[in-house]
C-alpha cells in the first residue's frame, strides 16, 4: 500500500460549524488560500446547500485554488449534490463528499429508515454525485457505532455506485484506537471492492482519543486523514492537522507514512483561525501552544543549552517558528525586511512589500523589540479595505475620572468626530465608535478579548470581538502595540464586516 497520506482539511466545513467559529467570505478565501498554500490536498470548502453564503464561499474557493481538490459537502439528497456539483463548476479540481447514517441508533430514531431503503439510497445518490465527477467520497455517519457486517455492505454498495473515497468517521467521539483499528482493518479485508477506493477516517475529540484514532486508523489501512486546523470542530473539536502531521513527520521511524504539508506553514495558519475566529489555543496546546517550545525548569533547560535534542523532538523552525528576535528597526532597509520575510516563507509581490514594509516600520517606530510573530501578525492583519478608519484615538483614564475618549473615524470617506465618556477607557472608546457608526445600532458586545502576540511589557496586543445582530455574529480584530488602539481596531473591523453584511443583505430584499 502507499506510504503517502492525503490531507483532507475541513476547517472551512465542520470546523466552522462549532458555535463562535463563523467567518465570511472574505476569511473563508483567505483560509482556503494558506491551506492550499501550505499543501493541503483536499479543502473542504463548505456544505454549499447549508445557505446562500455557503454556496458563493464553496464557488469562490472553487474558482480561486489551483494546487488542491476543492471539496463539498452534500447530504444524501438529489438536490443537495445537485448544488454541491453547482458551486464546484470553477474548480480545477474538485470532489463532492456525500454521507448517509449507518448505525441503528441513528436509523431508528432520527432517519426512520430500514437497512435496505439505506443501502438503496447509498447507491442512488453515490451514482448520482459520480454524473457529476470522478472524485466521489462517501461517509458512513456513525461508523463507530455502526454493527462491522452492515457497514461492510454500505460500504460496498457506495463504491460499486462509484465513491472513490470511502470514510468511517467517529461521528459522536465514542470510539478508542482498538476500536478504530479493527472496524478498518474488518471492512478492507471483507469488502470485495476495496481495493477500488481509498479508505478515510474522521475523528471527534470528544474523548481527546481523535489523534491516536487517526493514527490508529492509518496503521489499518485508512490513507486519508480528515483534520481542521487546531482540531477546531463540533462540540470537543475534530483531529488537529498540526498533531497529525507532526507526529507522523516525528515518528516516521514507527509509522512510515508522509504527507505533502510544509510544516514550516503550520504556526501562520494556526495563528491565522485564532484571530479570524477569537479562539485561541490553550498554553499546552501540543504544537502550536505557547508553552510547546518553552522550558522552565532548571534541568530542562540546562539540558538545552547543552543540546537541544534533549528535550525537544522537533525543531520550533519546523513549524515555522523561530527563538530569535528579529533584530531590525526603523532604520532596517527593505532588502533586509526582504530576507527577514522570505525566511519566514513568505513571497509579496512589490505592493504588497511595500505595504507591509510601511507597516513595519510604524510598527518599529513604536516597539523595541520586534519578534517573527510581530512580523506574521502584521501580514496577516494587513491589507484589509475597510469602509470604516480609524484617523486618531485620544483616552483620558485612571483614578481622576471621567474616562473620556475623542475619536476621528473615517467613514465610507466622510471625517467624522466625537467625545463620549464611558465606564472604562474601552467603554468610551465603543461608545465613540457606535456613536459615529449606524451599523452598530442593535449590535450586542458579545466577547472582548485582549492577549499578547509576543512577550515583554511593550509586547503588540491582538484584540478579538464579537457582535451579535438579528442572529448573525460577527468577529472583529485589530492589533497594535497600544492596547487601547488595538482595541478600537478589533471594534471598527467588527463594525466594517457588519456594514458590508448589511449593505448587501438590502441590495439582495430591493
């Protein structure tokens, strides 16, 4: 069998679907475009029937990659892979993913469905994705809890209907790595066409078992793991991408298995859905937390001093990190900027350069220490054509109150600006905001969070937040050496993705 593994992300799809993890279209490009980047070979770009913005996300991925297969989700309905098949036109590439419920628990009380009238909608379904291309992957939902003989032949009713990629997912997070191993290794070795697809697996963390099911899954014979990025998902989350494929780069001494992913690309995309979503990772996080390459302890680090592979099984450069600071400021040219960038893996056309260099050096001007994250923030946070701009931002605080913010906003390219007081210099400040912008009317504050991207006390703040409005939620975020600033910026990018939500929902209704 072949050692390589495809990497099926689905950060656009389930990973967007855990509560708080919505993004937009524009976020939903931006992601497709640094998974693809990074070597990704199957995005799944959405569930295109889901709703209208689901469908032009699906379509605009579609048009917009070219080194991945652009995958989309589709219930086991005529109409559904109909509008998968739909959105997926543009794609050089593409793939329609279609699953239908396999154990009893699901067929008795949500689908009211016999095994027979299952089986036959597997293979009329499955056929009709394949009308519509070569690249058909079918899931069991519910595999784990699905009895081995029934599920042995859905599965081979899905492949005989043409399915090229057949997945056994872990639907509920139930399953351990014994159990994973011998559903994989009872349905290959039973079913008659196996050989005619390739076998996925799709781990819930529910248990925290996702990773060691993946892994488990491979060893029997499953070729493709589907992951998102920070094992964001439904309820506990999904397989993260990062342990994955870390692990079997680590360990490829005990699994022999390889993937095409860039592991230097790993911490820019982990960043990227942290501050697209508001969710940061936890300190521990394996791989992409905070502390993953720290050492504290006395006899860690004496033993790092000495040789680093004493107490770290992988490079933080590995991963796209590095311990040193980035020793440049405002008087660094752009050749050394240039170099700085290119060794961090990133290629700007000249506007592009030209912006973030600006960028850079009003950030230098500000900041003495200047670090790699410092650097991927800016990128990441640059570039943004929002309808509303912060032009100035002054705040009376401390024990001498009232804290008072005055502001001058630029909105739709009108100057505007006002003086408001506030229960707090934040509270001023979107008081401020609210007050110059009619899009903040009957917007509820529903998350502010402040962390730093790097270490020390003049240390760049990146600040998230979340509106809630007639349902919809919409997060924000800004970054700046001034926590205040940054704070403004989250508030105004929260307010700008909001006003362009609004102005197209009315062109829509005219």
């Amino acid at each position: 069998m072949s050692t390589r593994i495809t990497i099926f992300d689905t950060t656009l799809r389930d990973g967007e679907q855990s509560p708080g993890m919505s993004m937009n279209h524009e976020e939903k490009l931006l992601v497709a475009e640094v998974l693809d980047g990074m070597g990704v070979d199957v995005i799944e770009a959405g569930f295109a029937m889901a709703s209208n913005g689901d469908f032009e996300a699906v379509k605009a991925i579609a048009g917009k990659i070219r080194n991945a297969v652009v995958c989309s989700l589709a219930r086991a309905k005529n109409a559904d892979i109909e509008r998968a098949a739909e959105a997926l036109k543009p794609a050089k590439q593409s793939r329609i993913h279609t699953f239908m419920s396999t154990s009893p628990i699901h067929l008795e009380h949500q689908f009211k469905m016999s095994q027979e009238q299952v089986l036959e909608l597997i293979a009329s379904t499955v056929a009709l994705a394949r009308n519509f291309t070569d690249n058909v992957e079918w899931s069991a939902m519910d595999a784990t809890r699905t009895p081995h003989d029934f599920l042995c032949r859905a599965v081979e009713t899905a492949i005989t209907a043409g399915a090229t990629t057949i997945n056994l997912p872990d639907t509920v997070g139930y399953a351990t790595p014994t159990d994973i191993h011998a559903m994989f290794t009872t349905v290959i070795g039973n079913v008659p066409n196996a050989d005619k697809a390739v076998f996925s697996f799709h781990g819930q963390n529910d248990l925290g078992l996702a990773t060691a099911n993946t892994l488990a899954a491979l060893q029997a014979g499953a070729r493709q793991a589907e992951v998102t990025i920070n094992g964001i998902g439904e309820r506990a989350g999904n397989t993260a991408l990062e342990e994955v494929v870390m692990t079997l780069k680590t360990r490829k001494d005990r699994f022999g298995f390889e993937t095409g992913i860039k592991t230097e690309h790993i911490m820019r995309a982990s960043r990227l859905i942290q501050s697209i979503t508001g969710q940061g990772v936890q300190v521990n996080k394996a791989i992409v937390g905070a502390n993953a390459f720290a050492h504290e302890s006395g006899i860690h680090q004496d033993g790092m001093l000495k040789h680093a592979g004493t107490y770290e099984i992988m490079t933080p450069e590995s991963v796209g990190l590095t311990r040193s600071n980035l020793v440049m400021g405002k008087h660094s040219g752009r050749h050394a900027f240039r170099d700085k960038l290119k060794s961090l893996g990133f290629e700007l056309g000249d506007n592009a350069f030209e912006d973030a260099f600006n960028r850079f050096k009003d950030l230098a001007d500000k900041k003495k220490d200047i670090y790699d994250d410092d650097v991927i923030a800016l990128l990441d946070g640059g570039g943004a054509k929002d309808r509303i701009v912060l032009r100035s931002l002054a705040v009376h605080s401390g024990t001498e109150g009232p804290q008072t913010a005055v502001l001058r906003l630029s909105v739709h390219g009108a100057p505007h600006q006002v003086t408001m007081e506030g229960n707090g210099p934040v509270d001023a400040i979107f008081k401020s905001i609210a007050a110059l912008v009619p899009a903040a009317a009957g917007a509820e504050l529903k998350l502010y969070q402040v962390h730093a991207i790097t270490g020390g006390t003049d240390a760049q703040a990146e600040v998230t937040v979340r509106l809630e409005k007639d349902g919809r939620i919409i997060n924000g975020h800004g970054n700046d050496p001034d926590t205040l600033v940054a704070s403004a910026k989250a508030y105004i990018n929260a307010l700008s993705k909001l006003d362009a939500m609004e102005e197209k929902l009315t062109l829509l209704s005219a």
